[in-house]
C-alpha cells in the first residue's frame, strides 16, 4: 500500500533521486493506493511527466482510497477525475473507499458507468416506497440540485472521453473509453444520498460484491425503507453479486428482519442500531419466516441503546451456516445460547461485548461443551460479578474452554478477573492442555503479585505453543520490581503486549475495573 501524499527527503539517498525516480522503483508494487493531499500533488498525475507512473498505476492499483475527497477537488477538478478516470476505467480498481466527499454530483460520476452489465429491472417499488421516495426525493432536490445550465456543463466536461482526450493526445472526444467495475464500495453517505443517489443506483448494480455505508447522522426509518426496497429490487435479479452489507446509524429496531427478508442470499451483515430511547414508540417487529433458510455466515449487530435478543433469535435459527456472530449492547435471554447450540452447529467466532453475562454461566458452560469455536470474546460482560466463589464458575469455564479443540483465541478483557486472572493459566494444565495461542487480559486490575503467580503458573506447564498474550491497561505499575520477575518468567512462552499506563490516576483506575 502507497500513500501518495509528497515525497520528504530525510537522507541523503532520496536526496540525489527525484521525485519520478522514487515513484518508479515504489509503483511496480502498490496494489492500494490512497489518495489524501492537497489537489495539487494529485495533479501531477496528469501531467506528461508522470504519465508513464499513472500508467503504471492503471495496471497494478486494485483499490482506491479517496481519504478527503473535500480535499481533493478544491482546485483542478477535472484533473483529479481524469486520473480516477484512468484508474478506474483503464485500469483494475475495483475497491473504492470515500470519505469526506460533500458533493453527491461526485458519486453520480463514480458509480454512473462502473455497475457492470445491468439487466432491466422487471419489478417496481411498491406504492407506498415510492410516496416515501416522492416526499423526501424532492426535499433533497430542492437542497442539493444545480441549477439544470451548470449541471450540463460539468456533466459535459466530466464526460471520461472529454477528460481523456484534453489530457491525452492520442484520445478524441469519438474515441470510446471502457467502463470499469466497482465491486466494493465503503463510503461515507452524506445527506439526502441515500435518497438521491444510492437507492437509484442499487438495483442495477449487479457487479457489487461489498457495500460499506458509513454515516455521522442518524438514517430515518423512511430512508432505510427506501434503501430496503432499492436493496429487494437488486437481489430479485439473478445477476446480483452483494454478499456484504454493512450500514451505520439505522434509527429503529425493526430493519435486520427487513433487510434479510429482502436479501436471502446475503452472507455477511453489520448493522450498527441506535434504538429509540422511548419504548412505546417502537415499530412492532416484522416476522421472518423459519422455514426460509438463510445464506448469512456473519452478523454483527451493535445498539447504542436497550436493545433484547429476542428479535434476533429467529434469524438465528435460519442460518445454520452463520459461522461468526458479533453482538454489542443487547440484553440476552436465556434461549439464546440453547439456540446457538441447537441451529448454528459451524459457529467459529463469537463476540459479545458490553453485555451482562454474569446471570447465564450454565447455559455458556453447556453452549461450550458443543461449539466448535476457534475465537470466543467475553468482552465488557461481568462474568464474575455475581460469584459469591468466583472458582466455582472459572474452574469448570476453563475446562469447557480446554475441550475445545479447535480453539485458538480467547479475549476477556474488561471484566474485573484481578486475583482470579491466575485460573486463566491452567488453560495449560494437565493431559490435555488447550491449544489456545492468543489470551487477552487487558483491562482487568491485575496487580503485580498476581502477573507473577500467573507466570509462575505458565512456567510450570510450558504450552507446546507461544503464546500472544495482551495485558495492556492493567495496574502492573504498582511494583515494578514483581513486574520484571513476573514478565522475564513469561518471555520464553509469551509474545506480551504491554504499555505504561498510568495507574495512579483515579480515572484510570475507574477505567480499568468498568
């Protein structure tokens, strides 16, 4: 990966080369490049000099970052277009990160030519998404449209054949440039583009593979009916490509089951959900049909408010092949991990973060006994904040965990171990000793005496494989003494991670036991 930005001369090498020279030896090798300076060192681009650098660009460049898209087109427009031009339709970009970018006449001309081959769509939005459309469409226009005389000015000379034949000498205007393919597409969607742009574009954007829509504001339950729609139209075609799906800020509850119920064949989603903090004014919940089964194998939902479980469960038990399941901030129910254990039998990862556990310790005991994990997060989740003996949950957690065979990674930071971090260690115990190679402890007041029993521990067993273990954010700064002795006994077994966090502040302290 390149960042282009400018080429600083520290050394005395750099010093004797120019730039060209420098860009040759480096371009050969970029298979990313991010774009994220001033307008003027993209320019150069353009220019004769480096033409031969842009058209080694065109050739190896897979993904484009536009990092401040703001940036990037406050002088020189039109060259910064004719190398996205060059990159994106003459050569093999087929990722594109956008960010910053508060002109949507500009993701119009990034996505007008490069959906690939489109197939007419036979089926219509519904009545009632095309009122939504009609309310909030001419809302938008009224806000963002040019006016029509200026508009068809910089549609003529961002045309990619204008462009091409101003900077090229070889091109005319009659000259046929190619069209691209955008695959997977992450951007920030600013106002009113979801409306005016995205849902426009969707259900003929069959070569689409990924969708990353990232949002500072909050997306209206209309905008995402209107976006559900656009989203039903693609996957009705059969040439649809989407499998990834992730969108940010959703207002409401409501929309997973939507979502899913108009994608089947969607494999991977992410959905970060900000609930109304008003119960009464929830919409009530679609059903999903159980007997339709689903393609999903990852999900990850996070709620910025109080959010149950029970709403997902049927998801969950129509996706027998979710290998990855990621929940933050939901209040859990007891049949959810009876329902992990009874539908999802290939789950690999699961992370649940910031959610109280400390009232289901058989149901994760008997969920552990038949998973086939290889990475288990237990992040933020109170394990032991309701264990009179926290021995009588840790010990028989660790032997479900050492039955796991397959299980490689195991993170419980944040939940307030201290003292009882040591059982961790006889992970490593006995005849059949975990396989585990990652442990995360960060954040869990572990003193020092107690880092070096642990080590002591390690250093009696000797896992067959080195280990990576985190310990950042923990007060180890309390007797930098034990602490030597505690890590010099860890070395040989462990890979640490560690910092110089200051423990000594009140915040910090609160910090590390929250």
């Amino acid at each position: 990966m390149v960042l282009f930005t400018q080429v600083r001369r520290g050394g005395s090498y750099l010093s004797d080369l120019s730039d060209s020279s420098i860009l040759s030896m480096t371009v050969k090798h970029v298979r990313v490049l991010s774009l994220h300076t001033s307008t003027r060192n993209i320019s150069r681009l353009a220019s004769g000099d480096l033409r031969p650098i842009l058209s080694s660009l065109e050739k190896e460049v897979t993904s484009l970052k536009l990092l401040d898209a703001k940036s990037l087109f406050k002088h020189g427009r039109k060259h910064v277009l004719f190398v996205l031009h060059r990159l994106l339709d003459h050569g093999s970009v087929i990722e594109v990160v956008l960010r910053r970018n508060p002109d949507s006449s500009f993701l119009s001309w990034l996505t007008s030519r490069r959906r690939g081959h489109q197939l007419s769509v036979s089926s219509t939005p519904e009545a009632s998404h095309r009122s939504v459309v009609g309310e909030f469409d001419s809302r938008c226009r009224a806000e963002l449209e040019e006016p029509a005389a200026k508009r068809l000015a910089l549609d003529m000379e961002e045309n990619p054949e204008v462009l091409c034949s101003e900077f090229s000498s070889s091109s005319s205007p009659a000259d046929r440039c190619p069209e691209g393919q955008i695959h997977s597409l992450d951007f920030e969607v600013s106002k009113c583009e979801i409306l005016t742009t995205v849902s426009r574009i969707l259900p003929t954007w069959l070569c689409l593979h990924t969708l990353h829509l990232h949002s500072d504001w909050l997306i209206s339950e209309q905008e995402m009916s209107v976006l559900v729609e656009s989203l039903r139209r693609l996957f009705l075609n059969p040439g649809c490509s989407l499998t990834d799906l992730s969108i940010s800020h959703v207002s409401g509850h409501t929309h997973l089951i939507s979502i899913l119920r108009a994608c089947l064949t969607l494999k991977n989603l992410c959905l970060e959900i900000c609930p109304p903090a008003v119960r009464n004014t929830w919409r009530p919940q679609p059903r999903f049909t159980e007997n339709r089964e689903l393609c999903l194998e990852k999900l990850t939902v996070r709620s910025t408010g109080p959010m149950t479980v029970t709403c997902f469960l049927p998801v969950l038990k129509s996706a027998p092949k979710l290998s990855s399941l990621h929940f933050t901030g939901i209040h859990l129910s007891q049949q959810f991990f009876h329902t992990l254990t009874g539908s999802n039998p290939s789950l690999k990862v699961l992370k649940l973060e910031d959610i109280n556990l400390s009232d289901y310790h058989q149901e994760i005991l008997q969920f552990l006994e038949h998973s086939v994990l290889e990475e288990l997060c237990f992040r933020d989740c109170r394990l032991l904040d309701k264990c009179a003996v926290k021995k009588d949950f840790l010990l028989p957690f660790v032997e479900a965990l050492k039955g796991i065979s397959s299980l490689r990674t195991l993170m419980l930071a944040q939940n307030r171990l201290a003292t009882s971090a040591i059982e961790i260690a006889k992970l490593f115990s006995g005849c059949r000793p975990s396989k585990i190679t990652r442990v995360d402890l960060s954040s869990n007041f572990i003193l020092p005496a107690e880092l070096l029993e642990f080590a002591q521990l390690l250093e009696t067993y000797r896992p067959v494989q080195r280990l990576t273990l985190d310990l950042r954010s923990n007060p180890l700064d309390r007797d930098p003494e034990v602490k030597g002795q505690a890590l010099r006994k860890l070395i040989p077994y462990c890979n640490i991670l560690t910092d110089d966090w200051d423990s000594r502040s009140t915040m910090a302290d609160h910090i590390s036991v929250m």
